[in-house]
C-alpha cells in the first residue's frame, strides 16, 4: 500500500469521523461542538481535494465553507444561547430511522466502490484528455460566470437574506438596541 493511498484512507476516515460527530453525542447533544466537528470534516474534505490536484477547489472550501458558513453557523448557535434545559435528549422521529437508512446506503454503496477500486479497476481516469484542467482557476471561474451564474447569485442574495434575518431576530429578542 502506497503512502498516498495511507494518506487518502486517513483523510477519508477521519473527514467522515467529523462528520459522524456532528450528529452523535456527546459532540452532537452541543451546538457548538457539533459545529467544530464540522470544521474539521471540512478541513479533511479539502486535503482530500489537495490530493486530487484540485488545489482552486481545496482553497474554495477552506475560504467558503470553513470560513463563511461556519462563521455563520457559530453566529447562529451563539445567537440561539440555547441553555442545558432547552437540549433535550434524542428521540427516535421517522425521519431519524430515514436518515439511518439512507446512510447505510450509502454506506454500503461506497463499500462497492471501495471493493472495486482495490480489485484494480480505476473508475476514473483523471489524465484522460477532457480533464486536463480540473480544479483549476480558469475552468472554475469559467463554469461559475456562465453555467452557474444564476445559481451562484441566487445562493448569494439568500445568504444577504439569511443575514439581515438573523440581525433582526436578534434585535428584537435584545428589546431593539442598537
């Protein structure tokens, strides 16, 4: 087993760990521990990108999702103040036994894939011709002003409305002060 293959898994299991802990006790039963787990399957999932050569990606993910949105999940737990009495223990809803299943699909979908790949198939030839430039700065910001430009906006003024609520739920449970 190659180094970089040792590297891969250990990113692999523990972007995946951090992500478990977001929903398990004991990190999951606090908002703001679920959210630091968070932070570093996000951390994770970038090396992972590093290895892929996708280094624009890895960056994005660092500044967007590790930056921004927890800045603003932290902002969001922080303005909750959400007080011992107010966590209540876990119970089983149907969404809950959804989501378990749907997780061990996926689960057992990435084990084949798993299997398949250590069987020696490569199920995708990144130096074939059409992936020449992936995760690079110009195939990127190409995609993101043509294809996606509506989306990328749209998720932009969301994120303004998202933010101007926040202010104001918190302006009114402080009595208006400003």
């Amino acid at each position: 087993m190659t180094a970089e293959l040792l590297i891969f898994y250990f990113m692999a299991i523990m972007a995946v760990g951090g992500a478990v802990c977001v929903v398990l006790p004991p990190f999951g039963r606090n908002p703001l521990h679920a959210a630091l787990a968070l932070l570093v399957s996000f951390f994770f999932v970038a090396g992972i990108f590093v290895m892929l050569s996708a280094h624009l990606v890895a960056v994005l993910q660092i500044l967007v999702y590790a930056g921004a949105v927890m800045v603003l999940f932290v902002f969001v737990v922080m303005l909750l103040n959400l007080k011992k009495d107010e966590l209540k223990g876990a119970r089983w809803t149907p969404w809950k036994v959804f989501g378990v299943g749907a997780g061990l699909v996926m689960f057992t979908k990435l084990a084949l894939a798993v299997v398949v790949v250590t069987e020696g198939e490569t199920p995708v030839n990144l130096a074939a011709e059409g992936f020449t430039g992936y995760g690079g700065i110009h195939d990127v910001g190409a995609a993101l002003v043509t294809t996606y430009l509506l989306p990328f906006e749209l998720t932009s003024i969301l994120l303004l409305v998202a933010i101007i609520g926040a202010v104001l739920v918190a302006r009114r449970q402080t009595g208006g002060a400003s």
